[in-house]
C-alpha cells in the first residue's frame, strides 16, 4: 500500500495477523512533461508528495498499533483480582474495550484518510463497532472501507460486511458479495476463502448448490488447506 513499507509491516501488529492484510505495494503515477522547467517541477512536487505521505504513514502507523493494542486490551471482569501494573490498560468486558479501541480507530481513519494506516484504521473501526454490539455503525464504516481503491483493505472490509449481513438475515446481499470476492480474489481473501463462505451459506438453503462447490474446491487443488475443509464438510453432509 502506499507509504507503508515492509519495516512497518513487521512492526505493526495489525499486519502481522490479519490474513496477510500487509502486503501492499506503493502507488505510481505518470505524468506527461513538455519542457525541461516542467521535469523539475514535476520531480520536486513528487518528492515533496512521498515525503509528506512518509511522515503520515509513520504518524498513523504508531498511532493504528496504539489503537490495536487497545483493541487487544486484557478483559478483566468486575469482582476479579487486579492485573498486575505493567499489564496495560484492562476492561470489565469487551464492548467496553470495543467501544474504546473504536474511538481511536476512527480518529485515525478520519486524520490519515489517504495513507494505508488510515484505511486500515477505518476497516477496524467497523470490526470494533462489530464487536461493540453497534451493527448499524458497523455497517457504515464497512461500506465506507468497501469502496476502497485499495482492493486489499477494501476485500477485508466486504468479508466482513458478508457476515454482517449473515447475521442480520440478508442472505442474498452476502451471497452477492462472496460471488464477487471469488471472482475478484485479492492478497487478503482469496477465491477459495470466499467460496468456502458462500458454500457455507448454502448448506442450510441449496445443499446441492454448496456440494458444487466444495467438489470444485477439492478439483482446483486437493491439497490445500480449502479442499480439505471442504473434503469434511462433505462427510459430515453425508
């Protein structure tokens, strides 16, 4: 993604564990140069572009891996024995924590909206809604990461909206997404990622259509992590 390089990736703990979210290239523009006095200005303003877009990729990288050590804060219950002082901030349940890690992502994701972090920020900030109980907000902050231009973040953003949509009875809008991430597959989903969800949602409604599937994933490649899955979803149908 632009501004974030591979140091960052490694240091930022968000890159590290989300399915790969951190493998994005930096952008590139072309420009068209008439004259000699246009090259340099176009090479100082270009320069000028990737420093400042550096200096906030780095501003909203410390702050995202602030946000996601709040968002992976200790639970610890009314009533139970304190952590010990070096333990970090604490909570009595997880929508408290959430809600708090949520603040924080959105802050970042309104502060950095054009670096990678800020995308990311925003696309943590409808998984912590999520988990805050607020499906609603959720939803927002999803569509919003949706229509990305970075189709990493933006592919995590539409898994996530799909589960949504699961859990609030909206099959045909997460069928619909799932058909386009198995048919757009990105670094962070891939096609059989997305085919073993829309497979999943069938199961209950189209049996037949959702043994198709898992056949088809067991086809493609029978050793992979996703034809063995499906391999057992298949025996268990039987």
């Amino acid at each position: 993604m632009p501004g974030y390089t591979r140091r960052q990736l490694k240091e930022d703990k968000f890159a590290e564990t989300a399915q790969g979210a951190a493998l994005w290239a930096t952008g590139h523009r072309q420009t068209v140069i008439w004259t000699v006095g246009l090259v340099l200005i176009a090479v100082l303003l270009t320069a000028g572009v990737i420093t400042w877009r550096s200096r906030q990729s780095d501003q909203a990288n410390t702050e995202l891996s602030a946000a996601m050590r709040t968002f992976d804060a200790q639970l610890v219950p009314a009533g139970s024995p304190s952590p010990a002082e070096d333990a970090g901030p604490t909570f009595p349940t997880m929508a408290d924590r959430a809600k708090a890690a949520q603040k924080q992502f959105k802050a970042i994701a309104d502060k950095y909206s054009t670096v990678s972090p800020g995308r990311i920020a925003r696309y943590m900030s409808g998984i912590a809604l999520i988990q805050a109980g607020d499906k609603t907000g959720a939803e927002q902050e999803l569509k919003t990461a949706a229509n990305f231009s970075d189709k990493d973040v933006a592919a995590l953003a539409k898994m996530a909206l799909a589960s949504t949509y699961r859990g609030t009875n909206r099959a045909p809008e997460a069928i619909a997404i799932y058909k386009d991430l198995s048919e757009h597959p990105t670094v962070t989903v891939s096609k059989s990622q997305a085919q073993l969800e829309l497979a999943e949602m069938y199961e209950s409604t189209d049996p037949q259509q959702a043994a198709l599937i898992y056949q088809q994933l067991q086809k493609d490649d029978p050793r992979s992590p996703a034809a063995q899955l499906a391999s057992q979803k298949m025996a268990k149908s039987k």
